[in-house]
C-alpha cells in the first residue's frame, strides 16, 4: 500500500507546483489604468471668451478677429509664427543636402502634386489669410488664422479657392467668442481631407474618427476613452509634438506611444523585447482605411480625356470616384493591410528641381535597415501613382493646377498639359524643356492612428510564418519561424535520412545473419 | 555466471527518462518555432520551448552534480584501447554470432563506443545546444530600457547553430533507440533502463 500512496502523492506535489511554477494569474496593467484615468477626467476652460467686452462687436474682416486676439494673447502670435503650421517648412540637416528649408512650399506629394502656382486653392489649409501665390508676407502677424485651429462655434469654414480666407457666410463675431482649446474638427478639417477629400491622403486620418467606436481607434472613440487630437499632438508654445515624413525629415520633435505606454506596456516580457525593434502601430494596427476608403494609386497620365467633347467623371459601384478628366485615375482601398518598412525617423524628399535619381521615383524615402539599432518596422500605406515629368531636364513637373478662370494656363481649367508645366515651372523659378512623359511615382505614409483593441491586435503567426506572412517581403534580417538555412537544412535532413537508412540496413543484417546463425546451430544439433 | 545486478540507480533512470521526455518535447517545440511543422501554434510553441528549455537546464545542473559527488562521471572515460573492437563487433562480429568484446560490469556500464559517443554528446552536443539556445532566448533586446545584451552576435547564426545542434541530436536519438535493441534481448537494455535491474556477467575485477 505504502509502496503505490507515496509515488502518488510525490506526483500530486509535483503537479501542485508545476501548476503553481506556471500559472501566471492576469495582472493588472497599472501604466494602463493609470492612463485611463488621467484621460478620462477632461480639461475645462478656464475662461469664457463670450464675456470678454472686446469680442463683442462686428468684425469686419478676419485680421480684425486676430487683432483682438493678439490684444490679450500679445506673445502667442510669435509662436505661431514660428511655427510649421504657419511657415509651410521646417530648417532641417538632410545627409546629403546639408541645411535644407523644406515643407509644403517645395517638396512634392502624390496627389495634387505640389502648391507652387496653386497657392490660392492650396492655402485653404494654410493657417493664414491671403496665401494667393509665393509671396505671401509671412512677417505680418495680422494674418495669423487663429480661428481655424481654435474655433468650437463649428461655424468657421475656410473658402474654397479664397487663399485661406474663411468662407464668407461665417459670422466671425460668433466664432471668436466660441474659441477655445482645438477639438477633432479643427484639425480633422485640414488632416481628415487633404488631397481633395475624406481619408485621400493618410488613410488612418478620417472623419470617422469624429464619431469612431473602440473597433476603428482605442484613443478617440466615443465609447471608449474619447481622447482629442491635442491629447497626444500637444503643443507647447504652439509647437505641435508630432512629425509625419510626407513632409518632415528628421527624428526631431516626433511622438511616439512609448511616451505614454513606455517600452514595457505587455506585461509578458516575450512581447516586450520585440518593442527594442518593432514599432507599437506594427501590431496594434493590423488595417487602416476601416471605415472608408483611402487613395492608392493616383495615374496622373490618364488625366485629360474627354467624353463628347467634354470633361467627365467616372464612380465605381460603391460610389467611389475612379476617374476625373481634370485629375486622372483612382484606386481606393478599404481594411488596407499596410506594407511593412525599417525606419529610423529620418527620411529625404524628393525637392522641387531635383533630378529623378530612379524609377519608379519615391518623393519620400523612409530611411532604415535592419542593421541599424535605431530602426524599427513601422507599417507605412504606399501611395503609387504617376506624375508629369520633364526627359531633357530629368525633373518632375510642378504644373499649374488651379485658376479662376480658363485661359490662364491652369491644366483644371484647360487641360493642356503643356501650358499648365510652363507657367508651373516659371513660377517655381525651374526650366521646362517644352517636353514632357510621364513617370511612376511612390509616396511613403506612415500608418500612426486607427489603433485597434488589443484583441484585434496582430497574432505572432501573422509574421513568424514560413510563407505570406505580413513581414514577407522584409527580407535584411533572421526571422524565427519564417526563415532558414538552405544548406543546414539539406545537411540536417541528409543526416537523420542517413541515420535511419543505416539502422534499418544495420538491422536487416542482424536479421539475416540470425537467421543463418540460427540455421547452421540447428544442423551442428542434428 | 550471469546474476541479476542493479545497475542504473534512481536519479540516473529519473534523469535519463526525463531527459528523453524534455528533448523529444524540445525537438517538437523547436521544429514548430522552427517553421518545419505544425503543432501547437507558434505562440504556445514558443512558450512550451522556453518552459522546456529551463527544466532541461535544471535537470543538466542536477545530473552534473550527480555525475561529480557519485565518481559516475568516470564511467565516461573512452578506453580507446579497445575502441576499434568494439567497432569491429557492431560492423562485423555480431553478425557472426561472437561475443561483444567487452563486458558490462558496475564499474564499466559503456562500452568504449557508447563512452565515446556520450562524451561527445555531453562535450560537444549538449553545450552547442545549450549555449546557442540560451544566446536566442537571450538575443533580442529591449534597447530602450538598458537590457541591450549579446545583439552583436547575429541571430542567425545562433538560430542555424542551434538547428544544426537539434539534427545532430535528433540523429543521436535515432541511432541510440536502435542500438538499445543490441542487448542480449532486444528489449534488454530498455527493460534495464526501466527497472534498474540487469542481467550481468560476474565481474571478475571485483
């Protein structure tokens, strides 16, 4: 009895303390609640600008606004000023450029191409009043739009095509007394719609956002934390914490989940060392575009044709607008699984007036490898398309896009390629040939919001597989599960084959001489 | 004359077998992690490998102990004398019928082969093995929280070390199943292995 109870209950201990050893209990996350709780009490105004004397009166012109703010607020407009908001660049020390001046003004982008000649139209998104054409006077702090950023009247709409002026049926009285801290919409209005539309650009920026459930982003949603844009993005002396490299180029000012969420967030240290390497979105954001489509592909080349004589446009079944005479041919995407690239926060641009150095041409080019410490897989959405391209000087074109009016070489007026690249080009101070082709372009857009409840989140298969995983076409480094050593291989499967063709040989011999052996004792027995 | 002796003692029958069981378990583990096949799902492959690898570490540390405070460490000592008998035995003698050329005793479990193999193993296999296993589980760093360790070291030569290390064992296992069945019985050895008890030829030293 003694000799079965013991051996028991040696294995009932032992499997008490295995279970013990390795059951880990859920434990609270206490970066995350403490997050939760600091984010879920919201800022409350401090003051009522609906009370203050000086905002209660007509204003005649917007600048008239900006004068009463600047009356109080005497130093903000400085900081503003300052600012790439306003400035439309950045100074920045570019490898191979040394100190480079760039931003909208000279770098170009793969939609509507580029603002040079087409400020009047462009500056809608300009922080500014009277950015008609290149030499808008960025000293005059009277055009200062603190409204468009500040508004919480809802009211406040920029023209279209007003060079940044707002809309002309705004009741600016009613705006300026409604000012406050910035909300979704004020910089939704600009970052949800560039490039012509709802999510045309970033494809993880959207309207949806305004009125997002946990599903499409964990931050904003309504049911969930409700966090605003300013949240993250602050702005300290109006500087906005933030970068994004269709535009910027250096690892400066840039914000990242890690300031909130550290580099330690999982509570499972397997998870945890992949943060050394992998950016937080590469997992936490398995698609973008959930709610509506973005542009992934924008044919300049196909722009221009007409129907009956006529311009026209063309829409897809579900209503998505595939070709415009004055803009080419779209694709769209909705649940875009991004494509996967090493970044180190730094990136080059493609400048106004430089040659094309290859084909397809990327306008922005992430800069990282896997060598590289400071880099880590980020998940970018690839813009492709073509642009209008100069064969004798090797650059891309800056056409004239928007006029008033026909017959002011504007190509959405005239549709005359030739005309709309030479009156771009003058304007930019570059040569046209007088020849133009088109080229295939590439734009680099890294994928930052949409974070997806970490159910959602990526699972480790999706990449540590041998073939089609997310991480499939990023070939510079080892990946467990996904690669291996030809040769290793071969020379491992050649041994256990050897192995086992040797004991089965081994042992058939034994077999047969055993049987002789036997044999031959049986005959020396008879 | 042959008499029943004890031969193999608990902790070493304990070692042995959970050694088998914890390589074998391994092996599963680390071709899934490996991408070769599909059990557990990566994940938990991972996580059984690792649980694994730290049990098998500790039973190396117990049984190192062991082999040293027992004086059993001894019995790995390849007597090369006899080495090219005992080959010549397994290619050519036994199936001849004659005798193996030396004889299992308390103080002589191994044959010259299986000393020198297990040698090997223990010097060769099991530290290859390990010490790339414990650069891979220790590879990949937290940078940013000043936990930077062994990233110098490319990943995928640790990785292909240690693959080359579990063909190689894998190859061990194939091999010494098979020659278990070279006993007096086929089934002898592991029925030795099991119990503790086998039949031995008088030792004559003694």
């Amino acid at each position: 009895m003694k000799k079965i109870v013991l051996p028991i209950a040696l294995v009932l201990v032992l499997f008490v303390m295995a279970v013990h050893l390795f059951h880990r209990p859920p434990m609270p996350n206490l970066t995350q609640l403490q997050l939760q709780q600091t984010y879920s009490v919201k800022p409350i105004a401090s003051v009522d600008h609906t009370r203050f004397e000086e905002l209660q009166k007509e204003f005649a012109t917007p600048q008239e606004v900006t004068e009463a703010c600047i009356a109080c607020h005497n130093e903000r407009h400085k900081e503003v000023m300052a600012s790439n908001h306003w400035n439309w660049e950045r100074i920045s020390y570019v490898e191979g450029r040394g100190i480079e001046r760039m931003g909208k003004q000279n770098v170009l982008n793969n939609f509507c191409i580029g603002t040079n000649s087409n400020q009047q139209s462009c500056a809608r998104c300009h922080i500014g009043f009277g950015m008609s054409n290149n030499r808008f006077d960025f000293e005059n702090a009277r055009n200062v739009d603190c409204m468009v950023c500040h508004d919480h009247s809802e009211e406040y709409i920029k023209g279209a095509s007003t060079a940044g002026y707002p809309d002309r049926s705004v009741n600016l009285s009613r705006v300026a007394q409604s000012v406050g801290r910035p909300g979704n919409i004020n910089c939704g209005a600009c970052h949800f719609y560039g490039g012509g539309g709802n999510n045309v650009k970033h494809g993880d920026l959207e309207d949806a956002l305004l009125t997002a459930d946990r599903s499409v982003d964990v931050h904003m949603a309504a049911n969930g934390i409700n966090m605003t844009c300013v949240d993250c993005h602050t702005a300290e002396n109006h500087r906005m914490k933030g970068t994004l490299y269709s535009v910027s180029s250096t690892h400066v000012n840039r914000l990242s989940c890690e300031e909130c969420h550290t580099t330690t967030p999982h509570n499972d240290r397997m998870l945890d060392v992949h943060t050394g390497r992998i950016a937080c979105q590469t997992c936490h954001i398995p698609t973008y575009a959930k709610e509506n489509p973005t542009k992934m592909a924008w044919r300049w080349s196909e722009a221009g044709q007409l129907k009956d004589g006529q311009p026209f446009s063309e829409v897809d079944s579900m209503g998505r607008e595939i070709y415009l005479s004055i803009k080419g041919s779209f694709e769209w995407a909705t649940h875009v699984e991004p494509e996967y690239y090493w970044f180190n926060g730094h990136a080059t641009h493609y400048i106004l007036g430089d040659k094309v150095d290859s084909i397809p041409l990327q306008v922005n080019r992430l800069l990282g490898i896997a060598r590289d410490r400071e880099s880590k897989i980020i998940p970018v959405k690839v813009h492709r398309g073509d642009q209008i391209y100069d064969p004798n000087t090797e650059m891309l074109i800056q056409p004239k896009l928007w006029s008033e009016a026909k017959g002011d070489s504007a190509f959405w007026q005239d549709l005359d390629w030739d005309a709309a690249a030479a009156a771009g080009m003058q304007e930019a101070g570059l040569p046209y040939s007088g020849e133009y082709s088109f080229i295939p372009t590439e734009m680099y857009w890294p994928v930052n919001h949409m974070v997806a409840p970490k159910g959602e989140s990526l699972t480790c298969a999706e990449c540590h597989t041998r073939e089609g995983g997310r991480l499939a076409g990023l070939n510079d480094f080892y990946l467990p599960g996904r690669d291996k050593h030809a040769g290793i291989h071969v020379l491992g499967r050649l041994l256990l084959l050897g192995a086992i063709l040797g004991v089965l040989v081994h042992a058939l011999l034994r077999f047969v001489s055993a049987l002789r052996n036997n044999k031959m004792k049986s005959e020396d027995i008879q | 004359m042959a008499q029943l002796v004890y031969v193999y003692k608990q902790f070493e029958r304990f070692w042995h077998w959970s050694q088998a069981v914890l390589i074998l378990f391994l092996a599963l583990t680390g071709f899934e992690v490996h991408g070769s096949i599909y059990l557990f799902g990566f994940e938990k492959a991972v996580i059984y490998h690792r649980y694994a690898a730290w049990l098998l570490l500790g039973l190396i540390v117990f049984s190192i102990f062991w082999h040293i405070t027992t004086g059993e460490w001894r019995q790995y000592r390849p007597q090369l004398s006899k080495l090219q008998a005992q080959l010549r035995y397994y290619t050519y003698g036994m199936f001849k019928g004659e005798p193996h050329p030396t004889h299992k005793t308390l103080r002589n479990k191994l044959n010259p082969l299986q000393a020198l193999t297990y040698l090997g193993f223990k010097l060769l296999m099991a530290p290859l093995l390990v010490s790339t296993g414990l650069l891979y589980m220790f590879h990949r760093s937290i940078d940013a929280n000043d936990m930077v360790l062994i990233s110098e070291i490319p990943l995928e030569w640790v990785a292909w070390l240690h693959t080359l290390g579990a063909y190689l064992l894998l190859m061990f296992v194939i091999i010494h199943v098979y020659m278990t069945t070279t006993g007096a019985t086929p089934l002898a050895n592991i029925k030795a292995m099991l119990t503790g008890y086998e039949e031995l030829e008088e030792d004559k030293s003694e």
